[in-house]
C-alpha cells in the first residue's frame, strides 16, 4: 500500500489517540496552548492544554505556541527550528488563517504532523472569527497530509463513552 493510502488511517489514528484516556479533559477558565501530553509511557490524552496569557492574536499565539510549554508533563510538537514565517487571513474563505512555518515543519510526518497540526489548530481556533486553518511550511503544503484544511472539529480530545465517574 502506498504511503498516501496509509495516511488517512494514521490521521484518524491520531486523532483517536485521546480516546485512550476515558477522562474528559479539565475545563480552564481563559485561553490556552495546546501541547503534546506526556512522553507516551501512558494511555490518555495525546494532547493537553496549558493556561495562556496574552493577546488572542494569531501572531501572538503562534509565537507562545512555538516557545514551548512551561508546564511540566507537557512537550511541543515542534522541531526546536521552526518559526512562524507568515499569518494571514484567507480572502476567498472567511473564517479561515493561512499559517506559514518555517521549511522545519515540512519534515514532520504521520502522527507527529498530526500532533503538531491539531496543537495549532486547536491554539488558533480560540482566535474570533477562525473556523479553519492550512497550515504551510516554507509557503508550500505539506503533502503528507489527507486534506490541507484543518477544523478544530476534527480533533477527538476524549471519549465521552469512556468517561466513567471514579
């Protein structure tokens, strides 16, 4: 099977890695980055949150995004060279940001683009006015992926029928 066809499966893999916890996600009060949880040893969420303060500003997110977490337990997604090169608003699509990283990001694949996709994705979707994302890197789509448009509706944060009181 070619690695295209694998793709799809490892992107709706990914997104299903959060299920693996059972516990829905803490609620915080005011905007938050989204991170990669843990380092893998254990089941549960693939992705959490940390509390954000600052502008709720694309630029202002990515660029906290990017720095890193500062919560112990959370890692970034990110190789340690990407930078955010450009944001903008798609004319032809509202609702949508066209994000461009660095070259960097282009080497990321199957679940760690995924990973990285949906922490941005997800960062970005508290942004008034944002239904979507594309995400580039180095201004050219990264052709790993099933579909260039990403929506904060795609990512399943937890399993709501595995969420059993303790």
């Amino acid at each position: 099977m070619s690695r295209q066809r694998w793709l799809p499966l490892l992107l709706a893999l990914a997104l299903l890695l959060p299920a693996c916890g059972g516990r829905k996600p803490e609620t915080t009060e005011g905007p938050v980055l989204w991170f990669c949880a843990g380092s893998g040893e254990n089941h549960g969420p693939a992705l959490a949150s940390q509390p954000y303060q600052g502008e709720l500003t694309p630029e202002d997110l990515l660029t906290a995004l990017l720095a890193g977490p500062d919560q112990e337990g959370l890692t970034s997604p990110f190789p340690r060279s990407v930078t955010l090169q450009r944001w903008t608003w798609d004319e032809e699509r509202p609702g949508v940001l066209l994000v461009d990283l660095s070259e960097q990001y282009g080497a990321l694949a199957d679940v760690s683009l995924s990973l990285a996709d949906y922490s941005i994705v997800l960062t970005l979707s508290q942004v008034e006015g944002v239904e979507g994302v594309e995400i580039t890197a180095g201004g050219r789509q990264v052709t790993y992926r099933s579909h260039q448009l990403l929506s904060p509706r795609e990512a399943v944060l937890w399993d709501e029928l595995a969420d059993v009181n303790p």
